[in-house]
C-alpha cells in the first residue's frame, strides 16, 4: 500500500466528513444541542503563517468555546492509541504521514454546519468536519 493510501485511509479513520445538502440548495442552520468538537485537519503542505492564520480566524468566531492544536506527533500518538490492536496498520504509518489539526469545541447552540462551510475556503486546511473521536450528538 502506498504511502499516500496509507495517509488517506488514516485521514478517514479519523475523521468524518460533513453530510451536504443537495447541489442548489444550502444547508438550513441546525444548533447543536450540546457542545460540538469539529476537527480542522490542516494540508500536509500548509505553511506556518497559514497555521497562524487560521488560529487567528478561530479565536474570532463567537461559536468556539475553545480549540488546541494537535501536531503530527500527537496525532500518530492518538492514532496508535485508537488502533493498537492492529499492529500492522499502526506499524505502516509515521508522523509524517499525518496532518497537523485544530480541534474546535463549538458552543451549544452553534450553528455546526455554517461553522464548517465557513472555514473550509481558509488557506491551507485539507478538511474540516465533525471530530471522528466525539460520540455524535444526541
């Protein structure tokens, strides 16, 4: 298995991505009724003023209640931590196959969905969703 499956089957693992609404029609704003994690999983080539940038971007959206910054390392961590009856798969992959991310902890009542279409045109993020790793609401 190449190196770049291998980067995408774990990318998928941990993410889920965002349900759309049909071509020509946009999503109608659903508050969350409980606080939200929304992972934004940064590209393998994004830059550290893109980094910069979008940090600055979440601290001026009112919906986030809070967000950390997950570096290669700790992904790989929590990826061997998730799978680690799975040698093999756990064995295949190294930091450096992961993406860099933000988790964003979203307030209660937030508009999930206007939150994630929002920040997925920001430079130098490859994915934006709900966090794979947060029991979905409800």
């Amino acid at each position: 298995m190449g190196s770049r499956w291998v980067a995408l089957a774990v990318v998928a693992l941990l993410t889920v991505a965002g349900c759309g609404a049909p071509a020509g029609q946009a999503p109608e704003p659903r508050p969350a009724p409980q606080a939200t994690v929304v992972r934004l999983e940064l590209a393998m080539d994004a830059t550290a003023p893109q980094r910069t940038a979008i940090e600055s971007w979440l601290r001026t959206r009112p919906e986030v209640a809070s967000f950390t910054f997950e570096t290669r390392e700790q992904t790989l961590a929590r990826f061997r931590e998730a799978y680690r009856d799975s040698a093999e798969l756990v064995g295949s992959i190294s930091a450096a196959d992961l993406p860099e991310s933000f988790t964003a902890t979203l307030a209660a009542g937030a508009d999930v969905d206007g939150f994630v279409a929002a920040a997925q045109p920001l430079a130098g993020l490859d994915h934006v969703g709900r966090d794979a790793d947060e029991p979905p609401p409800g």
